[in-house]
C-alpha cells in the first residue's frame, strides 16, 4: 500500500469553467475520481486538496510529513512564485511530482518557469487530465523502487 | 441594476494611518462610503471586501463570479505578483477594472509592472479615493455598454 | 468654468479606419463631439488638437501653459519613447491626465511602458471613447480639489 | 498601372556627402532617377518624398493611404524607434517593403533593431541603391500577385 | 495498432558509462527493451533511433513524417539550442512527447531552458528510465482521444 | 520594559526537521525559549508568532501596531517576494529588524534579494539562531536609543 | 555567364507540407523551378542543395568556394544559431545574398536575430518564394558591378 | 574669424520656468546673451537656433554644413533618443560639441545614456550656464588646432 | 581569550565628517573606544586597523592569519567590487563577520550587492555604531560555539 | 586666490608613450605645464598629483580636504569601477570637475559608465589635453559663484 | 607512450585561406606537422581528425574513448553553442586541452563564451599554432602526472 | 637571451595554505623555483614580483616597460575587475600571456570574465602550476618569432 497526497494549487476549482481551451473541459471532480479509479487499481491510498491559499497548501504539505509516501502537486499560479512552497517541498524529503494540465512552456513567457521545479524529483505537463495520472503512475513507480 | 464587487488587497485596511504623503488621508471608511453614495446615485449595488490574504481574494472573486456584473480591484502589493489572481480574473470573464490610489509609475520600479493588467478590462490609477470613484463609473459604462 | 487642454498624438486621427478591433470603431470626430457634450455639461472650456509630429505636440503644449488649468493627453506611439513630450509636462506644472484607448497593458511588450507616466497626475487606460470622458472628469476633479 | 509610394527618411538627402563607405557614393537624385527608370519599365507611377520629421513622414503616409497600391520606405534613424510610423505603416494596411543601402546587420548593435519590421510585409537591405530597386520589384510582384 | 517512433539525442549510447549520478545506471539497449516490453503489453509498434547528429535526427522525423501516430523523443543536448529539430517537429504536425532522464530543471542554469518545448504537446523530465515509459503511454492516451 | 513582537515565517515551524545542514538543527522552540531568556534579562517583552500564510503575518503585523514598541522578523521564503508584507512593514512606522538564520548571500541567487530590506532598518543574516539573539538586541538598542 | 551557389537550410524539403500559412504553399520544387527559369533569362548558372545536416551545408560551401561567383542561401534553422556556417560564410569571402521566405522579423522573438547577417552582403525576408527570385537579381547584379 | 552654429533642443525655451532646482535660473535669452559676449570677445561668429522638433534640428544642422565651422548643441530631451540627429552630426564632419545645463548622471537612470555622444567631439555637463561658455572655448580651441 | 581583528575599509576615517544623515554622528575613534569597551567586557583582545588600500587592506588579514580568532570587517566600497578581499577571506579560513552601518539595501542599486558576503559566516547592516558592536557579539558567539 | 587639487590617475603618467592615436601626444609632464600657465594667469594655486594606487589617491584627496576649494581629477581607469574614490568625492564636499582626455562615449561599452559622475559638479570629457583646462576653468568659476 | 586524439573542429580545414589576419597563414596540415614532430620527440602517438559535422566530432570524440589517454580540442565555431559536445566531453572522463588559435577574448563578444571550457581540464588561446603545441605539452603533464 | 617579467596577483603568495582543492598544494616558492628551472634551460631571465596591490602590480609593469621583451601575468583577483591593470598592459605594447592556475570558467560566473584578456596575446589557464611553465613556454616562443 502506498499513500499520495494529491494537492490542487489556486483556481483549480474552477476548471472546466475556466478557459477551456486552454485547461480542457473536465472538472476538478472528474480529474479526482479518474485519479481514485486508478488508485484502487495500483492499491494506492489518496489524499486529496484543493485551496486558493498558499499557507494552507503549506500546512497541508506539513500536515501530510508523516502520512504520504509520496506527493502528486499541481501549484498553479503558485508554481510561478511560491519560494514557500519550494522550501516546503524541499524541506518534507518525500518524492515530489509537479504536474500541470496545459504545456507551460507554449504559453506567456513567465509561466514557463517553475520555482518548485528544482526541487521536486521530476515534471509532467501539457497532457491535461493525463497529467494526473501520469503523475500517480511515477510517484508509484519512484516509491516502489525505493522500497526495493 | 447593475453589481458591482469591488475589493481592496492588503494593507488598504490602514490607509489613512499609512505613509499618507503617498496614499492620501483618506481612511478605507470614507472611501466606501463615497463608492456607496456614487452607486445608489447610479442604481448600482455594491459588495464590498477587504483583505490581506491572496486565497481569501480569491475565494471573494470565486464567490461573486455568479451574482457580480462587474469587479472594480485595487489588489494592492498584489498587483506585482499574484499571478493567482491573475489567473482567477482571467476565468471569472467578468469586466474587471483595475484601480490604484497613488500613480504606480511614478514610485519604485517594481511598481510599475501589474501582472493583473495584461487580463482586466483597464486601469485607472493615480487620482486617489478619485480612482474608485472614476472604476465604477468605468464598469458601469462597460456594462451598459454590453447590455445594449 | 475649468479650462482643459485635449491633445491627441500621431495617429489617432485615422482613428475609425485604424485596426478596429484594438481601437474600436469611433472617430476621432465622435470622440471629441462627446467630449464637448460632457464639458459643456460640467462646465468646461475645451481645446482639442491633434498632430503628428512630436514637435507640435510640445509647443501646443507650451502654448497652453497660461491658459489651461488641466490636461488631458493621449500622446499614443509617443507614450512610449518621448522623452521631449515627458520633459514638457514636466515643466508645466499642470495637472495632466494621460489617457489610452486601449489596455496598453495587454498588448506588446514595449507599449507596457509610458515614458511619460511617471510624470502625469494619473493614468486610464482600456475603456476607448470612455477612457477620454474619466480622463476629463479626472482632470476636473483634481481641478476643482485644488481649487477648495 | 500600379502606384507605389516612395519614402526617405531623415538624412538620406544627403546621401554621397554622407559616410560613402557606409552609405555609397550615390546622390539621393540618383537614386529617384533609377527608381523612375525602373518604374516606367514595369509600368508603375511613382510619388517620392524625403523628410526629416517623423511628422512629415506619417502625414505623407496617410495623405497616401487612398491613392497608393504600396508603399516602399526607408525610414532612415527612424527605423529604430519610432512607434509612430510603425503604427501608422499598421494603420494603413498597405503591403509595404522597408528597404536600407547598409547591411543594418553589421553595424551598431543599435541598428540591428527595427520596430517596423515586425509589421511591414518583408525586408530588403545591404544592396546599396539596387536595395531600393529590388524593393520596387518586390512590391509590384505583391499587389500582382493580390490582384490575380 | 499505434505506431510510434522513439528518438534518442546525443551521447544518449553512452548511458550507463556516463555521469552515472545524474543519468543512471541504465544503459540505452536497456531502455529500449523496457520500451519494447511495454509496447507488446499495450499493442504499440515502435521504431528506435539514435544518433549524435542533428541532421540525421531531423531526417528521421521527416522519414516517419507518414508512418508514425505520435513521437517520443529526447533531444539531449539538442533540447537547449537546436531550433532546427523544433521547426522539424512543428512541420510535422504529429503529437511529440518531449523525456528527459534527469531533472533538467535542477541542473545548470541553461539546461532548464528547451526551444522545443513549445512546440511538443508535453514533457515529462526527471524519472530516469521511467520517464520514457510514462512519455510511451503519454503518446498512446493522446492517440487514443485523437481517434475517439 | 520594552515590547517586542517577533514573528516567523513560512516554514521555520519545521526547523530541525528541515534541512539542517543549512538551517542548523535548533528547533522552533529552543529559538524561542532562548529568546524569552534573553528578553526577561533585558526586561523585554515579547509576542512570539509563526505562520505559513502571508495574510495572516500581515495581519499580526497590524494587530501589534499599537502594542509593539519594535518588530523582530524572519519573513522565511516570502523574504524574497512578499511586497505586501514590504508595504505592511513599511506603513507600521516600528523599528523592524530582519533576521535569517542562514547567509541568504552564499546560496541560490534568488535567496540574495530581499524585497523587505529596503524598509526596515537593519538586517542580520547567518548566525543561526544566534541571529535571533542579535535581533533582539538591535531592536532594543534602537528604542532605548529613540528614548533617550 | 555568373556561377551561383543556391543552398535551401533545414526542413525546406518539407516546404508546402509544412505550415504553409506561415511558409506559403510552394514546395521546394516549385521554387528551384522558378530560380531555374529566372537564372536561364538572365545567363545565370545555378547549383541547387538543399540538406537538413550544418555540417553538410558547410561541406557544400567549401566545395563550391572556387566555382561560384555568389551565394544566396537560406540557413533556415540554421540561422539563428549556426556560428559554424557563419564562419564559413566569412571564409569564403564570396558575395552572400540571405534570404527567408517569412519575415523573421513578425515571429517569435528568436527569429529576429540572424547570426549570419552581420557577414553577409545584404539580408531579403517575407517575400515568400519571391525572396529567392529577389535574391538571385541582389546577387547578379553585385558580380555585375565588382566586374564591372 | 569662427563660425559657430548653436543649437537647443526641446523644451530649452522654456528656461527659467522649466523646474529652477534642476536647470537654474537663467533664461534662454540670458544664456544666449552670455554666449554672444563671450563670441565677441573671441572674434567667433554664431548662428543660435531653438527648435522643439527634431526634424526642425536636423534641417538646421543640415543648412549649416557649409558655413559653420564647429557646432555647439544642447540635444535636450533628443540626446537619449534621436539617432537621426546623431546621423546628422555624424554626416556633417564637423567638430561638435554637446553641452548640458545639468549633469545628467546624477539624474533618472535613462538620462545618462545619450546617444548623440559617440559621435560628437566631446561632451560637457553639469556646469548650467557655464557648459555653454566653456562649450563654446571648446569648439574654438578645435577649429584653431585644426587650422595650425 | 578571544582574539578578533577588526577592519575598517576605505573612506571610514572621515566618519563624523562624512554625509552624517547616511552613516551617522559617531567617529571613527569612538566606534573604536565602543569595541574597546565591550571587548574588555566580553575579555576579547582587539587588533583594529583602517586603511584606504585594498592592498593594506588584504596584507592585514594575512596578517593576523596566525594571530586572530575571528574578523569584523566593515570593507566600505570594496564591499561592491573588491574580489581580491572576496577571495582573501576565503583563503583566511577564519570565522568573518561583515559589518556596514548604514542599511546597504535602501540605497543605491549597486550598493545591495556584496561581493564578499558569499564567503563570510555572517553580515550585519543598518545599525550604525551597534552593527560593529553586535559584529563583535556574534564574532565572540561563533567561536566559543567552536571551542565547545 | 583660488586652491585646486588636480589628481591625475593610474597610468597617466605614461601619456605620450601610451596609445597616442586614443589620448594624444602630449606628456603628462606638458599638460601640468599648461594647467601652471592657466593657473597664475587666473589667479590659481594649484596642487598636482598622479599615481596608480587607488588607496595613494583616496589618501591625496583626504588630505586636500581642509586646503583645497575645487577638485579637477581624471579618475583614469578607475573612473569605472571605483566606489571607493567615488565615495570619498562624496565625502568631501568640495565641487569636484571629472576630466577625459578621450571621448569615453566612443569607445568600448564599459569606458561608458563613469561610477565617479554621479557625485561630481560636472564632467567633460574628448577634448584632449585642452579637457584638463577647461576642466580648471569650470571649477574656478564653481568657486567664484560660491563666493559671490 | 601517450595517447592522444586530436580533434578540429569546422572550418579548420580552410586555415590559410581563412581570414589570415586573425587565424595566421599556416595551413591545417603544416599544424598536424608540427605536432608530429613534437609527439615524435615526447613519445606520444596522435590520431588526428577534422570535420565540420557537429555529430561526427562526437562520434570521433567516442570512438577514441577506450584508446585515448587525453585529448586536444579545438572545437571551432561549435565552442560557442555546441553543448552537445561539451556533454560527449564530460562523459569521456579523459583528461581534455581546449585549444584556440586567436584569442578568443579580443573578439565579437559572443566568442568570449566557451561552452565546452567548464567541462574541460584547461584552455589555451591566442598563440596561433603555438596553442596546439602547448596543448599537447599541457595533455602529456597532466597524464604524467596522474601516472605517477 | 630573452627578458621575462613574471607577476603574481593578490593572495597568491599564500598558495598551498589557500584551498588547495581549488589551487593546488603547490606554494609559490616552488612555483617560482620551477619557473627559474625552466627559464635557465631556456636561457632566460626572469624577475619575478607579488603584491597584493593594484597600484603596486601597475608600478612593476611600468619599471619594467624597457627592461623586459615579455610578460607572464596572473592577475589573480584582478583578472575580474582590475581596468587600471588592463590599461598599463595595453600600454605597454609588450607580448603578455595571462595564466591562472585554476580553469577559471568552471568556477563562479563572475570568474569566468576576465578584463585583461582583450588586450593580451593569449590565455593559458586550469592546469595549475604547469600554466606558469606553458605561460613562460609561449612567451618565450612569441618573442623567438618576433626576432626572426
């Protein structure tokens, strides 16, 4: 058994509203229960959150130190800026995947960089809900090797 | 009947008591009180919000996104790098008018760069309590100027 | 009775003709026959110029320095590179508002930056026609504020 | 018949007393007279103007607008800076070819820049005198090619 | 049946001997046999190149321009610099995958740059061996919707 | 007797815990426990507060303003981005001294730019919790200093 | 009788297929067709290459240094980066004419700086296949004068 | 006998007015007063032009190539933009002399680039007044060595 | 017993006489009998040197290579610029403590970059006279910190 | 009776041996002649100086602080990196004139920045030796309008 | 006996012929000559390759991998940009001399960057065929030194 | 015969005690013993000088401008910043060969900028006490071919 904190970033509440062209059309809700289907498939237990608030992202990361094996995190607009949470990542030590729906690097300039980025283990983007699911494969992957 | 959100960022709760060779001695009381008086002379209906937190601005704007015609933000230090406000104007779609009481172009050079701006309707800073006064008449004007 | 200078820069007489769906469809014409409707209505004296040429622009200026109690000024491509322009109202010591069409902010790069702003009295920007009407009653607001 | 404005800008009438190892020893009136050879060869009537003012430049561009099929212009010191012929080149949605005797490239790094390049339809330069015939050719086989 | 073409950039037939730290102890022909082993399972035909040449890369794009349903490929040090392989990817119009072993973002300043990141549909950077078995079933989801 | 409202920022709840390589292996506690040491030996009292979320600091910050004599402040990672914690410190009119337990100047480059220092009146950087000693020290040298 | 050297840089082999809305819709074929007829009527001797590799484009520069008279080359790609080209250029000291089909100077900011203008003659982009023709006159008419 | 030509750029009519604390107090009729008393005394001849349009300068710089021997010019608010009065002077071959009443790099950071510097003889700021007197003793210093 | 060098960087004899609104009313002398004071206290033995050399300057820290226990260095200007100071502390192995009286951060731009602050234990700034003072403090703590 | 220090920097005792094509002919023993001659024709007593030791200068210019009314220093080299002399003019309060035999604006980038001009009354530079007369002359008349 | 792979990069191939000024006027082979001789003489057996195929350097670079002792490089115009060979290099682990003709420092500005210099043991520039002697004499030493 | 300066920098007379992964354990004792080794096989003479001051490296260069035929230099710190040095050097006109111990360019940026390198020969760096005796190699062979 393998336990994931997946955490939703600024806005993410909102998709499906929100430009779709760009996001996609499905929901939060939707992108939550495809992540629980495949969970149960992989026996992965999951925690899930969304805020619009940077400290609560932050004590939710805290809060999850000792549960999760692994995190699954789509900062949004936080991944811009959020040294807090970067040194939050940076400093809770558990396998890190950052995930984005839309592919940064084809829109305005200063979302292509990513302040987490260094300090998470790897980066998935550009595949909209896939992202996701990507994202739960690797940590899976990442914590099973390190349990070998 | 036109509604109208207007919200103040952090720090605005001071003014008054704030550097007021810059902000003017204008308290956010009698700034209310003016946007309140100009609207029930234009049959507008107001909600008004202040806060020095990035999520719960947010979580205003997320909650108005039914109910308001129109946003009337002065994000505050805000302006300069919230980009998940940014991104929650974007998807409100909502005609959002940016104000400021001081001219941000003519103070320190982080100033002059709103993230926000590329995404709301237009800007209007530098006339004070006068700029709210001015942003509601702008968001009157631009639904008015939609609905006909 | 308030005196106010209305200067229009290079271009904007071909407003109308001009990319349509940046500047809207209105006239100069039309943007100053509004204009003399609102003034007349609050009791102020306009006069209004287009040019050009740089050069023009400064020497109306000058040449209203006794006269005007305010101006307004939408100084277009000059915005972004006249420092002569920006020197001048400098050295009017008038209340000046500076005034754009469009969001200057949401388009290229280099018209996010107004070498006259730091300057002016205030800024509006993005409304169209409208921006021109805020921009009078601004100017007649600081005016008439100065005045008490 | 297609017709064809010509425009110099600032300086180029005094080409041949101007830096000939820049610029050639070709006189501007020698210049207006291959052009004129070339034009009555291809059957293209010529209006050809030099001006020193960025004023003078944009009214002779828009004083054009109705009667030219194309313009070709080498704006001279102006090609680096002046927003206002850029917008006024936008402005009259003219297929318009920017030419320049020198190779800009292999200059000051402050001529390797042209802000109305971005919205001319292409650019010819380094060719001396022939810069400018090339461009008369170029713009011919452009309106030739719309009007089939 | 999807068809698939996987395309591995310089120095990548060293893995295993090079900077084993930072790219891992994999050797290439083990990596391609884990693709190979995971195409069977999911009913994927794949084609495998490497090379150290950027024309010959660019060759095998063009080459698979007809065959291919999708493209996993990672540049290797191409990513940072080659617009060539980017303007290839973009004439093809096949949806790429864009996997790196490393994190490039945690490395030197000028590997969390890439030109073809624009242009790819998304990346994945950062699992090691892994990251080309999720960009695999990155491309087959992306076909699969495409064909829905 | 002095009053002195020391507050913490994002991340510094984790201290020991989190890398202590670079931030020692001092708890949050045994920094304040000796802080409340050195504060009963100087007759000074303290207000001691940690939080995650930028509004709530501010908020604190303003609650303190007609308490606190003097601020002693590690704004954590917001050091580096929060302009709204910059205006909130900078409208308070409090002597503020900003600590760090590391030397932000021998790390990552962003870590050497702070956008709180310009406003407050002196910064101590590198000493461990010794920093926090030496702030306290500072923050009272300056009000006995304005007593006198 | 004038010898020219034609080189076609990467992916034009892919021209027509490849985003004719920016490339137009002219193959390859097509345009060494109509530089074929031109250069007939005006007793021009062409050779024609066109590769995706640098190295191979460099090759072919060498080979041609003693036959050729001039060189009109589209680097492509190639352009922007290739300072191995560029050298080669500047080895041969042979009249260069560089040419682009789009105009490098409307699209993404990277395609307005050409590594290989500053050591050619003259530089002729966005005139689409007419670029070639133009380019094959630029570069007769230059022998023409040094023979001259 | 010498031949001087004076020029003053924008807004230098306007001395004396024009903010006293930057520029002083003289006026633009006591400084040309000072210029020809010191001309007398020294047997030079001057023409002296004010002109707020650059275009009006640079056809006074023009019109002056054959009967000036030296130029003395304060560029004003041009001298950190107008690269077409710097290809002027440049064209004109004559020795130039570029004067300013305040010392332009003690001011915003834009007015100490000017680029009409690296093509006039020498440069002289700082001085009010005085700058244009010892401009003057400049020029005739160069003309008298050159004509030993 | 603690030995510490304390060095005064260029400029610093002139304290007093120099700009007092910036550093203060406060000698040279008597910052120098402060330290006395409090190293007596503390039973530190001093060794203080100024000099207006940054030769002198590093022949004094290899100086007191063998001597002393600890720096306090206030390097004046060199802190922006002198590598050579940089790089002879790093080569001290001593424990350094950087000292400035004024806040370098609310000053000049080139002022809040220290070139030696990436290399010593800690920096001190904006407290005038008591920097120097808590410099000592903080020297004095890191080595019994050692010694434990 | 007017005192003047004139400090001449590092290498400017090799004038005449050096790069004569940049900083002329004369010696630098030929250009304190000149100044001598100017000076008892004005009434001027001067004191001269020269080395390469940026400490050796700072202590010429501490020690002229009580004698000297005016300062008229080539900074040389150091003009572009010296804060230290920079901040000792600073210190001094005494009007300062920076002189250049060069044209420091026509040659490489950074001879362009002067860290030096900020602080001083007013520079002048390219005019050769006849730079260090007009440079005695500007002070003279700084000091004689002081007096008046 | 030493073995070492000498590798020249594009271009190299037209030494003499090649801008003489700046490369000098020895040929390609009387460079190889000369270091056959000097490997004669130190018992070093060469294998000597030049292309101007970024890809087949690489191949060259690997397929010497397990016969090199070192290598000597001269990367030509690839030392600027080609980050594919600096990664082939720093997968080697072979001791490695970057070798230039010219001194690359004292020209266009972007040949002051090697890309390849931080991966390599050392760098010698500016002795025309001396660099490579040098070269092969800094290879042998390093190699001996590591054999001892 | 052949005269050869030999300057060392600051801080490099404390060699071997100085980080010794980065510079080596060599001291300069022995470097300077194996320099005078080699230069008697040579049959040269050399004098050999280290300061820690700028000022007193430019007086060395200076007293040895007509003794010595070359200059081995290694600025140590200076390298970086020092333009007093680069003047003396350029003016000098003797052949210079500048030398660093350590690869300078894969170190901290700001190392990997050296102000000298444009005016000397050629640059030999990274392969430790062997770059003095290669330094001393090429100057050596610089001065033979002068003399041929």
């Amino acid at each position: 058994m393998i336990r994931v904190l997946v955490l939703h970033g600024p806005n993410l509440n909102f998709l499906g509203r929100r430009e779709p062209d760009i996001y996609g059309s499905n929901t939060l809700d939707e992108i939550n229960q495809r992540l629980q289907d495949l969970a149960r498939q992989m026996n992965i237990e999951l925690q899930i959150l969304q805020s619009n608030s940077e400290g609560a992202l932050i004590d939710a990361l805290q809060g999850a130190a000792d549960w999760a094996d692994a995190v699954v995190i789509n900062p949004g607009a936080y991944t811009h800026y959020s040294i807090a949470i970067r040194d939050c990542l940076a400093s809770l030590r558990l396998p890190t995947v950052e995930v984005h729906l839309s592919n940064i690097y084809s829109r305005e300039d200063f979302r292509s960089h990513s302040v987490v980025a260094p300090v998470v283990m790897g980066q998935i983007s550009g595949f909209g809900l896939e992202s996701y699911l990507l994202g739960l494969r690797a940590a899976a992957a990442v914590v099973n090797e390190a349990r070998r």
